[in-house]
C-alpha cells in the first residue's frame, strides 16, 4: 500500500489512503487535555497533583486530594488555517464546542488522616475521568494553478506498480476507479499490463483545489487508585480504556485550463468519505516524593496503548470531457461517474510508551512552579493485522521518525481566594530532520493563561490556550516526490471553562 509524507505536529491529519504510517503517529500524539486549571498552567501538573490531570500524567498526584470532588468542564475550540498551494494564499477555519474533562475524585481517609505526624497511610484516592487528549476537528481549504503534473499520474503509476490487467484490479482501488472512468487508459504500445494518463502527451496546465474537513477526537477513560504515605511519598496507579473517533471527508477537483484545438480531460473531481473508530487499552503508574512541603518531584510510566480500529472509506471520482474527445481506440470519452462499495477495514496500532520527570517548588500562600519533561519515541509505534504484516509501513516509521521531549511548564500565583495562572509548552514534530525541509517550524508553541477562584466548597476556573505549528501534505504522490504540497499554518484558540465541587 501507498504511503506518503504527513508533516503534523498537532492535530491535523490528510490522508487518501487507509492503515499507513501517518495512522500510526497520528493516534500516538497527545496534548493538553483535562481541566481549565492544568490547561492554564500549560499542562505542567505532574508534581503538583490535587487535580483530575494527574490520572493522565502522574497518577500519584491524585493522593495529594484531601477530599471528594466533581468536576466537569466545557471548551470553545477553533481552529484557523492558512494554507499556500502553487503560490496561492487561502484561509478557513472551524469551531467546536466540547466535554475535555469529566471527573469523579473519592478520598478515604487512612488510619493518620488527622494526624500532623502520621506514621502511616494518611488517605487513599480512587478516580473517574475522562480527558479529551487530541481533536480532530479542522477544515483545510487550498486552491492553485498547476503546469507540471496531474493527479492522473498518481493513478497511472498506481496502476502500473501492479501489473494488473483491467479485470486483475481492485474494485476498491483508485486506479480502478480512473480506469472505468476513462481518466487513464491501457498503453497499446506495452507488451505488458501498463497504463498511460488520458491526457496523453498533451501539455499540462490545470486547476487543482481540495477541501479537507475533519472532526473527532481521542478520549482518555480511566480508572485510578492512589495512596499517600506520610505525606512524603505518593503512589497510584492508572487503567485507560481510550477510544478513538476520526471522520474525514475530502474533496479533490481538477480542471483543464488547456486552451485551442487539444480535446482530453475536462474536468476530474474525487470526493473521499473515511472514518476510523476503535479503542485502546493501557496503563500508568506513578511516584511522587515530596521531601519538604516546598518541593516535590514526579516519575510515570505510560506503558504502550494497543488499539483495535475499524477504518471504512468509499471513494467516488466524477470524470467530465471536453466534447468530442476520443480514447486510444478512437471511442468517444463519455463523462462517466463512479463509485467504489463501502469498504470496511480491521487492523490494530501500538503506540510508543511514554516516561514523565517533573518537578515542582510550592508555597500554599503564594502559589507554584512547575515543570515536566515527557520522553516519547515515535519510532516505536507499530501498525499490524491478520492479513497485512505492514513491514513497508512499519520500516517507514522506523526510518523516518524520532524520538523526542515534550517539554511543559506553568505556575500559578495565589491572592486571597483568586489564583492567576500562566504556562507554555512545547511538542517538537516526531520526524526526523531528513524528512522534512524546516523541523523548527513546525514545532507545536502552546501558550496559556488562566484565572480561577477557590473556596471551601466550590472552585471556577477559566483557561486561554493558543497553539500552532506549520504542516505540509500532498493532495497526491509521485515516484518523482514533484507532486505540489499544501504548506499550511494552523493556529487554535481553546477557551476552558471547569467547576469543581466537594462532595464530602
């Protein structure tokens, strides 16, 4: 199966083809996602603890609660894209109104609950949450002028990789789909099976455009159990049942801007309908060790997430001809549409383990700093099924993608019964240096602030969150890598909003 080069740091994917490597690093990316308080903070919650984020990150930090809480939260998300295509400037940009964290905490209290110098178990804390940890939702708009190539090439040389004779096709497959829709034709020249673009040897100069829109998420479900020794070490442990939702439709149109006496293609336009769903299982666990009440310092390991998915696609191409145009058997080209059956498709994705170093300085007057360093090797994912060993795809992801260190860092300061709150964080893009043109630039910046206000029975927080990185994709591949690219600059703005209750 085809692959190609998927340059994302974030959340935006585009693919025309199912179960390859961009699956793979697409489903293993993760970002901020719970309450308001640890959006605001950047996400740095991983020695702090006391906050439904810890189940995600660090699930020792749960045990620093001393009650029960409720916790639900809301968010208003955009995001806006910039995209260049041949030297064309287009923007569009799409809204979404979502639940990123819901969240039951229990606290018992141990034997040296009350105590100011136990010298045992003081409580024990078991957790339901469930945190939005990646979003979907986009919409990419690119449009321009193009005299070197056609999406037809792609098919042909699809078709000719193969050596299928017509019938020997795919019903599934693209270069079906150009083949019965006159968009290729077989080469009468070639002993063997071989294909050639309907455009002949015609000059090129067309008018490529495409519309992505994409929408879903990647939920984190989780059952936690957390114990606190003496108020000096903390433990806890996470089960996180995931599930994925990702539904994609795509629009590819390409019109003949050739002028004269040349009759071939008039227009071509594939529309794609995708969707994958599935879920996952994994587990995290947790120390945290507080040497003084000023200090703390944070270890979790993520194990790897195993996901059973389901992808289902059709594909439909629309070939429209200039009048009077003729094929190599000298029959006219009739505008011809057609469609491929639902396809239904069942494979499995690991994702790579993650580790968590953090480290805080707090004051319970005067607020906290916090920092955590999240290592993640994306060449660690894999993809596999029962009739697909995916050696190609897997090679790919080893050879083309890296390790890297996600880096977050936030602090809050508190007045009264007012907490102010300001923090940043980095995710570096999983590729290697060699596989893209500028890595620098599509490092994902998230800049955040908040606000929130804590009493003895109710909290309310509020969070800003900035974000964006630069992406580039193809609308199609070329043996020759001379297909366009749509370079892309996404920026996203998430306005949190969370309300926490005790329950005690």
């Amino acid at each position: 199966m085809k692959s190609f080069i998927f340059c994302a740091t974030f959340f935006i994917v585009f693919s025309l083809f199912s179960q390859n490597e961009t699956d793979a690093i697409r489903y293993s990316q993760e970002n901020l996602g719970s309450t308001a308080r640890s959006f605001a903070v950047g996400g740095a919650f991983g020695a702090v603890g006391a906050d439904p984020s810890s189940a995600a990150i660090n699930p020792a930090g749960l045990a620093k609660y001393r009650s029960s809480k409720l916790y639900i939260s809301t968010a208003f998300y955009n995001a806006k894209n910039k995209t260049t295509f041949l030297g064309n400037n287009l923007t569009d940009n799409k809204f979404n109104f979502n639940l990123p964290n819901l969240s039951l905490i229990i606290n018992i209290p141990g034997e040296d609950y009350t105590s100011k110098n136990p010298k045992g178990f003081v409580n024990f804390i078991v957790g339901f949450n469930v945190n939005r940890k990646n979003n979907f939702h986009n919409k990419i708009l690119f449009e321009g002028i193009n005299e070197v190539n056609s999406i037809t090439q792609d098919w042909v040389e699809r078709a000719n990789s193969n050596g299928f004779t017509p019938n020997q096709m795919s019903a599934y497959s693209l270069e079906h789909l150009a083949y019965v829709t006159s968009a290729i034709d077989p080469d009468t020249l070639s002993p063997t099976p071989k294909y050639v673009s309907a455009y002949g040897n015609n000059p090129i100069r067309v008018n490529q455009s495409g519309l992505v829109q994409s929408k879903g998420a990647l939920n984190d479900y989780n059952l936690s159990v957390a114990a606190n020794y003496r108020h000096i070490i903390q433990g806890g442990i996470s089960i996180g049942f995931k599930s994925i939702r990702y539904i994609e439709s795509y629009s590819f149109i390409e019109k003949d801007l050739k002028t004269g006496t040349v009759k071939d293609i008039k227009s071509l336009t594939l529309d794609k309908d995708f969707s994958t769903k599935g879920r996952g299982l994994n587990a995290k666990i947790g120390v945290l060790v507080s040497p003084s009440e000023f200090f703390r310092f944070g270890f979790a390991y993520h194990s790897p997430t195993i996901y059973n998915l389901t992808d289902s696609y059709t594909y439909t191409l629309n070939a429209i001809y200039d009048y009077g145009a003729r094929d190599i058997f000298n029959y006219d080209r009739v505008n011809t549409v057609a469609t491929t059956q639902p396809t239904i498709y069942r494979y499995k994705i690991t994702t790579p383990s993650r580790q968590v170093l953090s480290a805080a300085m707090l004051s319970k007057e005067i607020g906290f700093v916090s920092i955590d360093l999240e290592f993640v090797n994306y060449a660690g994912a894999s993809l596999w099924a029962k009739d697909d060993k995916f050696i190609p795809e897997n090679t790919n992801i080893n050879r083309n993608y890296n390790s890297v260190m996600n880096l977050r860092m936030g602090a809050e300061l508190i007045q009264d019964d007012f907490r102010f709150r300001a923090g940043y964080a980095r995710y570096p893009s999983p590729y290697k240096s060699n596989m893209v043109s500028d890595l620098k630039a599509m490092v994902n910046n998230v800049y955040t602030l908040g606000f929130g206000i804590k009493t003895d029975s109710y909290s309310f927080d509020i969070a800003y969150v900035n974000s964006g990185n630069n992406t580039a994709y193809p609308p199609y591949e070329l043996n020759n890598k001379k297909q366009p690219m749509a370079n892309n600059v996404v920026r996203t703005s998430n306005l949190i909003l969370t309300a926490g209750f005790n329950i005690d």
